[in-house]
C-alpha cells in the first residue's frame, strides 16, 4: 500500500561519529556502507508531527515520532536511512502490523520543542538560517529506501522523505536526546541540529524482508 505522510517540525539532533564504530552495528551480509565524509558518518534522533497521511485510501491519525537513525549506502549503491528505534504513542502502534518495530512512548512536537519523558527526550530550540548542507546533502536529501530489523530479519521500505527545507536550529541549554545513549552518544552533546518546518514522507508499506 502506498502510504502519504506529510511531516511537520522535524528537528534532527546529529553527532558525526567515525565510519568504523558505526559499521559495526549495521546488519552482516547486506552491503551496507555509512555515507562518510573525512571518515565520519552521521546519527541523528530524528523528532517530528506526522499529518493528515494516508495509507492507500484509509486516513492515519495525527501523531508524534522520535527515531534514531544513520545514512547509509545500500547493496545497491542508494542511498538510504538504516533506523535503529522507532517510538510513537499508543496511536502509531498500527504501524505494527506493517512490519514497522514500534515501541510505544507519549511524544509531543511542536516548533520549537520537543518532550519524550519516558526516552529521555526534551529540548527547546530556535530555528535558524538556511542551512548549507554541504557534504551531508547525499545523505539528508536523497534517500530511496528505509532499512530496520524486526525480530532479527531485515526489513525494507521503498521510499523517502521530499520536500524538507533545512534550517539550523540552535539548541537551548538542557536540550537532551535520550535515545542517542544506546549507541554509546553523549544525549546532552549532539553536533548540531537541524529543522524542516515541512516534508513529505512517500513511501510503500509493509515493509518487506529482505
């Protein structure tokens, strides 16, 4: 089924971690590469509104979601999001069933902030200039498929986010990204971060074994 997912105030909070700690944690035996600059590959916690989609002709409520995810390169040579966790509330568990791993946490975004209490999520934030993607624009821009595991199999989805807008967004004191710890991340120090007002999330559902 095709699935329509307009995407509202999506913040990404990003450290650039070297290739090699990286690479590791990707699936053995698919030809996954980070995409690296200078040797560094970037990870993000990913927070934003999902809006008004559709899956096919059925209507999806509205709903918060925070991800951590890395860019990657595929078998193919696309490029590609690999996404470490989901978290969405109670709502976006319908996602299950189409072969998405949900863990269920209550999410609030709006412009400007962010709060996940239960996965160490809060931050307030500015948004700021234009921002000059540079060496990330690959990995930011052009995605053509999303890879998770569930239940230890690797999964595909066919499709990517179009139409972000990147802007800096300036983080305030205190800003913390819980899930960012598991990949061994400091919450407190992300490199940057980046804000979309608006995106589009295209993209075919189940997602698949590969």
């Amino acid at each position: 089924m095709r699935l329509r997912q307009p995407i509202h105030d999506l913040l990404l909070a990003a450290w650039r971690v070297e290739a090699g700690q990286i690479a590791p944690r990707l699936p053995d035996g698919f030809g996954f590469e980070p995409i690296a600059h200078d040797g560094y590959a970037l990870v993000a916690v990913a927070c934003f509104r999902n809006r008004l989609a559709r899956l096919g002709l059925l209507p999806v409520p509205p709903y918060g979601e925070v991800d951590v995810r890395t860019f990657v390169v595929d078998r193919e040579g696309a490029p590609a999001v690999f996404v470490f966790e989901f978290f969405v509330p109670a709502v976006g568990l319908a996602a299950a069933p189409f072969g998405v791993p949900v863990q269920v946490a209550r999410i609030g975004v709006s412009r400007g902030q962010v709060s996940a209490p239960k996965i160490g999520v809060s931050a307030e934030y500015g948004v700021g200039d234009p921002a000059e993607l540079g060496d990330l624009g690959r990995a930011l821009s052009s995605p053509t498929s999303a890879y998770w595991l569930k239940n230890g199999r690797l999964r595909r989805m066919p499709g990517g986010y179009e139409g972000a807008s990147w802007r800096r967004a300036e983080l305030n004191a205190g800003a913390r990204f819980g899930p960012a710890a598991r990949l061994g991340l400091e919450p407190e120090r992300p490199d940057f971060a980046l804000y979309a007002e608006r995106a589009e999330l295209r993209a075919t559902l189940p997602a698949r074994p590969v």
